[in-house]
C-alpha cells in the first residue's frame, strides 16, 4: 500500500508542477502496475490488518476500476477530470479504513479537507473530527516527520480553531479555512498508506 501511496502523492506532485506526462509516466508505471499486481495477487485474500472489511473482492475491483479509469483521462491529459479521479481513488482508500477501523491521521485531516470545502460547512462536524484526528494514531509520515507534523499541526490548529470558535463560519473565513487546511492535507493528509 506504501507504493501506491507514494506513486499517488507524486502523480499529484507532477500535475501541480505541469508536468502532465510525467504524472502519467509515474501513475503507469507505479501506481497502475502495483494495483493490477494486488488485483491479481490478493482479490481473494486481504491483507490481515484489513480483517473487518465486509467485502474485500469488490473494494479490490472498484480500486481496479478507478485506477483505470484515472489512466484513461491522464492519457488524454485531462487534468480536470484526472484531480477528480484521483480524489476517488483517495476516498477508496478512506473508505476501506473507516470500515476495517484503522484510520490515522492522515484520513482524519482528509476528511477535515473534504468536509471544508462543502458550500455548507458544518461546524460541529469538523470539531468532532477534530477530537478524532487528537487521538489517531499517526500515519507513516507523521511518524517519519513527528517534529514538522506536530509544528504544521499545532499552526494549522491555531488558525483552525479561531475561524471556528464562534461555532459557524461566515462566507467571508471560508477560503482561510480551506486554504490552511488545504496546506495542511497536501503535508500530512495526502497519503493513504
């Protein structure tokens, strides 16, 4: 799962330099040729830290078809559609650990990403994924970058918990929210191991 985490974040790496063939390159030959290797290897036995998965088989098919989904539309350089693609694909992956129970950090500060950038942001919602991002335990990079993790974290939750402590958030903190917690995803939450 580390590879295709990590051929993941550098497709995406790629895309925001402009350097659409390069990301396709790397999604290819990493991400696409590590995922048909898992379809064909594992479709029928998951690994054992995802034991609680109701249905192993087809979380594996439907990451199949993303993955090729995603490749068709990074071939026609269809960057729109690739970031849409591509944020299935992390989704799959939060999906598969919000059901097997072993969520990290990294899915709790992609869950705050997505939940802030709703056009109607609840508040009370974020706060509780808050509390749950407190107590996960930290994801590969947290762990490989623990002093970074906890400063990034510590300003981003500054900044955070200001726009939030009147319990809304009026249209005009919107974009700070999303814009720090963006920042804050692309560090430590972009990556799904």
């Amino acid at each position: 799962m580390q590879t295709l985490s990590d051929s993941y974040v550098k497709t995406l790496e790629l895309l925001k330099a402009n350097k659409s063939e390069e990301a396709s390159q790397e999604f290819l030959q990493n991400f696409v040729t590590t995922v048909k290797k898992l379809f064909s290897e594992t479709e029928n036995m998951y690994p054992p830290k995802f034991s609680k998965i109701t249905d192993w088989c087809s979380w594996v098919k439907q990451l199949y078809r993303l993955t090729l989904t995603t490749e068709k539309v990074l071939k026609k350089n269809e960057i729109e559609n690739v970031n849409k693609a591509l944020l299935l694909i992390r989704d799959h992956f939060y999906n598969l650990h919000f059901e097997t129970k072993t969520e990290k950090s990294n899915d709790f500060i992609y869950l705050i990403n997505i939940k802030s950038n709703k056009d109607d942001v609840d508040v009370k919602d974020l706060k509780s994924i808050l509390k749950q991002l407190e107590k996960a335990e930290l994801s590969a990079k947290a762990k490989a970058n623990e002093e970074d993790y906890k400063k990034a974290k510590s300003e981003w939750l500054s900044k955070v918990n200001e726009l939030l402590g009147d319990d809304k958030v009026a249209s005009d903190e919107l974009a700070s929210l999303r814009q720090v917690t963006e920042k804050f995803y692309n560090e430590f939450g972009i990556q799904f191991e």
